[in-house]
C-alpha cells in the first residue's frame, strides 16, 4: 500500500490537488463538537500535504443524512473546528457548501499551494452511499473532477463500500495517509505478530455486535474478559437470572457453544462476578442520582437492570489485565454517561494505563469513554478511529477501503 510519505518523497503532491478522504464524524450537541477527537487526529496528514505544497481538499460524512442536504448534519462546526486547528500551523481553510456543485468547485479553484478547503457533507448526496455500482461510481466521478490525487486517510469508513471510500480510488492515484497506515500498522500486531499473553476485552450493548469478532478471537487470544449489556446474555448461559438487564436470548445458543470452545481451546473467559445496576435506567440528561443496586451474579434481584459491572470484578478485570503483554479493548463497561455506572469502564481504563502491555482502545464507545472519564489519551498504546473498522479487521473480513487503496 502506498502511503504519503512515498507521494511526499517523490515531490507528486506540490501545486496539486490532493482530495483526503478523511473521517470526521464527531459528535454534536445541536451544533456544538463534544468529542473532537476525529477532527484531530485528521490533522497530521491534512498538515503534511499542505507544507509539502498540495492544494488538500478534505472530505468526509457525518451522522445518516437521507442523501440529501440537511442543516442537523452539516459539516459547518467541523469547518470551524479544523480551521482552528490548522491555523496554528499558519495554513488557512476554507468551507465549501456543498459536495459537487458551484461551491466546491470554486473554493477548490480558489486554492493556493498549501491551502484547504473542507466539503459539505458527503451523505447530503445519493450517490455516496448508493447499493447501485452505476450510481454510486457517477458521483464518484464527479469527486474524482475535483483532484489530481486521492488519499485514504479515514479509517472508521474503510469497512464502508462507499463511493469516496471505495469508488473514487479507482479513479485517481491513490495512497494512505498517516492515520490508516498507523491504525493498520496496529491492527496487524493483534493479529499478525502479537506479543503474548493476548487479552482482549468486550463490551457495549449487544452481543450480537460482537459474535464475529468474538468467534475470530478464539483463535487468537489468550484471555477475554466482557462487560457491558452483552454480559448478560454470557450470564443467562450460565444459568443465572438477570432480571431485568439487557438479554437477547436468541443468541443464547452460539453464546453457550463460544464458552464451550474457549473452555476446549484453553481460552480463558472472564465475566463479571457482581453488577451495578438500578430498578430504572438512570436519566443520561440531567446526570440526576439515581439509587444504584449491587448485587452477586448470582443473585441479580428480578426488578434490576444490569448498569456496570461490580466493584469485585473491576479487582478482577485489573487482576486479569496486569500480566498481558497485548491488550485489545472495544465497548464500555457499564452505562459510563452516567456516573454511578462509570467505574467500571473507569476502572477497565486505568488497568490498561497500568498494565506495562501494548494497549489498543479500539474506537467507538471506548475512545469516548477514555476522553469524557478524563484520562489521558497518551497513557495508551493505541486509541482507534474507528471502532467498527477495528472490528471487521479483528473479524477477518475484507474492508473496501482498504483493499481500494490496495489496488
């Protein structure tokens, strides 16, 4: 795969247009950035193409538009914010309002070498996310009239077919940027060249989120410890009650053969040994106290929801992380918006500061928790762009993005 440093190398970028596929898709209260860690984690690449003297025009999706422009989900706010940014190193951004149309191509031919223009909202076209090849390829067309070169450089999008991430390479000469060819580079020690003991932790809400990655890692890992709602239905397969918390009992059957396989795999399988949890679900809004309930896993009351996992399993989840050499980790503990639930993925994060093993927070949920809960993103190994990327790779699968740049 060639990377920008090959492009840069070789002087191809200077006076020309160079089209970043980036992935800024943060999260947004009304038209305020909660967590811009996305935006910031684009700006290595952006900034080196434009001190080498490329013309970057950056573009990315945010949130599900219906393919077409709606105010809720313009990239307005991310322009602002990558402005900022990118100032500080004295380069000047513009903010085209829309994809294709009159704006983008007269802020793109505004350009000077080394300036950047940000595109509206990918999504607010059809075509980008189109199931039809034709349709999607003809709006890629029209993204490829913008640029002389392409560069990969959103990872949370390379598991996506879609038309900037997978058609418009196709197109142009294409590389990776900075961010993909680090977050590949991490993802192939977890699969590839991993240093033992491999532990792996899992959380979030449903277990069906997690059965690929889950099935694949039984063949790699080591260890795997789960948290989150996704425990319970590990907990119903081990024949306890867990009144009224999260359960897809459909899955009860693949659930009980994946701790069969682990148990004849010599995998070893961590679950909580106690839960916090209330008889409602707390009020995420006004962050109001709400009367949290411990309880055994063995004797969860029948009117509980499961919110966290207990005081006893975050010793245990840190006892069983303190000797890994690797550690991959996807999906909180516990409902973590909410403070009375938080101290397990709290407890989860500090472990893997302490813990002297390579550490990878993959995405997602994870990276935000890390950055609301305060801690500091330098004590990891690793913190992932892209959480559901992360996984289809830990899974096995082929992500379009990836095998386009390839290519």
């Amino acid at each position: 795969m060639k990377t920008i440093d090959d492009l840069i190398g070789q002087g191809q970028v200077a006076g020309k247009r160079v089209f970043v596929r980036a992935d800024l898709n943060v999260p947004l209260a009304g038209q305020t950035i909660t967590d811009d860690g996305r935006i910031r984690a684009a700006v290595p690449t952006i900034t080196r193409l434009a001190e080498a003297g490329a013309r970057v025009i950056v573009a990315s999706h945010l949130g599900r538009p219906k393919g077409e422009p709606d105010p809720q989900f313009s990239l307005a706010p991310v322009a602002a914010r990558l402005g900022e940014l990118l100032s500080r190193d004295g380069i000047s951004t513009a903010f085209a309002a829309d994809t294709v149309g009159d704006s983008a191509r007269s802020t793109v031919a505004g350009l000077a070498d080394g300036q950047v223009a940000l595109l509206e909202n990918l999504r607010f076209n059809a075509g980008e996310t189109a199931k039809d090849d034709a349709e999607r390829g003809a709006f890629a067309d029209e993204l490829a009239a913008l640029a002389d070169i392409y560069v990969g450089d959103g990872f949370g999008a390379v598991h996506r077919k879609h038309a900037s991430v997978y058609d418009l390479p196709a197109r142009l000469p294409h590389a990776a940027g900075g961010l993909i060819a680090t977050e590949v580079g991490v993802l192939k020690k977890l699969t590839e060249d991993v240093t033992r003991p491999y532990a792996v932790v899992l959380g979030g809400s449903k277990v069906s989120d997690k059965l690929g990655v889950i099935d694949h890692l039984l063949e790699k890992a080591d260890r795997i410890l789960v948290g989150g709602g996704m425990v319970f239905t590990f907990l119903k397969a081990q024949g306890h009650e867990v009144g009224k918390s999260l359960l897809q009992e459909d899955q009860l059957p693949v659930v009980r053969e994946y701790l069969e396989r682990a148990e004849a795999k010599g995998v070893e399988f961590v679950l909580p040994v106690d839960v916090v949890g209330a008889t409602e679900f707390p009020d995420l809004k006004t962050q109001a106290p709400s009367s949290p309930v411990t309880a055994a896993v063995d004797a969860i009351p029948a009117d509980v929801i499961g919110l966290d996992i207990g005081p006893e399993s975050r010793k245990l989840f840190a006892a069983k992380l303190a000797d890994a050499a690797t550690v991959f980790w996807n999906g909180p503990m516990g409902v973590f918006e909410h403070p009375d639930y938080a101290d397990g993925t709290r407890a989860v994060a500090q472990a893997l500061i302490d813990s002297p093993a390579f550490t990878v927070v993959g995405g997602g949920d994870s990276a935000a928790a890390v950055r609301i809960l305060g801690f500091d993103e330098n004590a990891f190994g690793h913190i992932s762009t892209g959480g559901g990327a992360s996984l289809e790779y830990l899974e096995g699968k082929t992500l379009p993005g990836l095998a386009a740049l390839e290519g």
